[in-house]
C-alpha cells in the first residue's frame, strides 16, 4: 500500500511513475522528498522503523510539519515544498494541492475534512471542523471558517463561494485509483 501511495504523489508531481523520475523529483522538490519520508514514515512495520528519523530531520528541513497519523488520500502535492501546517485530526481527500504557508488547524476538537481533487492556494487558513467538498478551490490568503460546498470556488476573509466554474481547474496529473 505504501509504495502506491508514493507512486501516487509521484504521478501528482510529474505525470510519470518510472524510476528515473523518481530520482529526479527526490532529489530536486522537496515536497515530493517530504511526502516521500512523511508516506514511508506513517506506514506500519519496519518501514516506520527506518523512515522516522529521516522524516524528522525533513520536517525541520523544510518546515512541513504534517504528522504521520493524518489521514491522507493518495496523489498529495506541495506546491513549492512548503512550509505549512497540518494539524494531525485533518483528513485529506485524493489529489490534494497544499500551497505554502497552508495552515489546517483546530484550537477545540478535530480539524478541517478535505475532499477529493481540492486545491488550497498560498497563506490560507482552514479553521476548525469544517468540510471543504470534492474539486473545491481556495483562493489564496483565504481563511477558511464555514464548509464549503463541491466544485465550488471561494476566497476571501473569511472564504466566500465565488462561483462554481471550472471545478478543481489547478489540479494536474490527478491519480485515478484504478491506475
């Protein structure tokens, strides 16, 4: 299950699932290298064993701090490596796009449900339990405090839905789970 869901992150960041891609995104994103520890990390068995250290010292690295108990659906992508904040009761749908300086957080309770093929653009703040529907977008430096419904497009402070045109237009190479 585990080498599925780095084969979807990886397909999110370049279409590609072949080795030398592979290396390639390893060693020149930072997001991919940390989705990559974050993935081996929360996996169950001697992986967790071996991966932890490394995706400690890739937190501190990077400034992604995303907990390996978050429950997140295959594809994720951080765009331009982070940093940003997820705190550990979120759940994230499939095809997720984080931008930098992403916060979902809660201060009583648990955190934001993000559904499927959702992007969350730059500086924005996910507040509380809120749900944000499946092909979603959050316009950047939006704060998040209400639900907001499928295929929807909001911004703002706080996040109003704008329109429903183009549903989840920002996401790229998502992963189908028949693949």
């Amino acid at each position: 299950m585990v080498i599925k869901l780095i084969k979807s992150d990886l397909f999110r960041y370049s279409g590609r699932t072949d080795l030398g891609t592979f290396i390639k995104q390893y060693l020149f994103n930072r997001g991919f290298r940390f989705t990559f520890w974050l993935r081996l990390a929360s996996a169950s068995g001697w992986w967790h064993q071996l991966a932890y250290p490394m995706y400690v010292w890739q937190k501190k690295r990077s400034g992604i701090i995303i907990s390996p108990h978050t429950c997140i659906g295959y594809g994720l992508y951080i765009g331009h490596g982070g940093p940003l904040i997820i705190n550990q009761s979120a759940r994230l749908g499939n095809n997720v796009n984080l931008s930098p300086y992403t916060v979902i957080g809660a201060n009583q309770g648990s955190a934001a449900t993000i559904g499927n093929n959702v992007y969350i653009g730059p500086n924005c703040n996910v507040i509380e339990n809120v749900c944000i529907g499946d092909n979603a977008t959050i316009g950047a430096g939006s704060v998040v405090t209400k639900d907001i419904p499928p295929n929807a497009t909001a911004a703002g402070n706080y996040a109003k839905v704008l329109n429903y045109n183009n549903p989840c237009q920002f996401i790229q190479n998502p992963w189908l789970l028949s693949e």
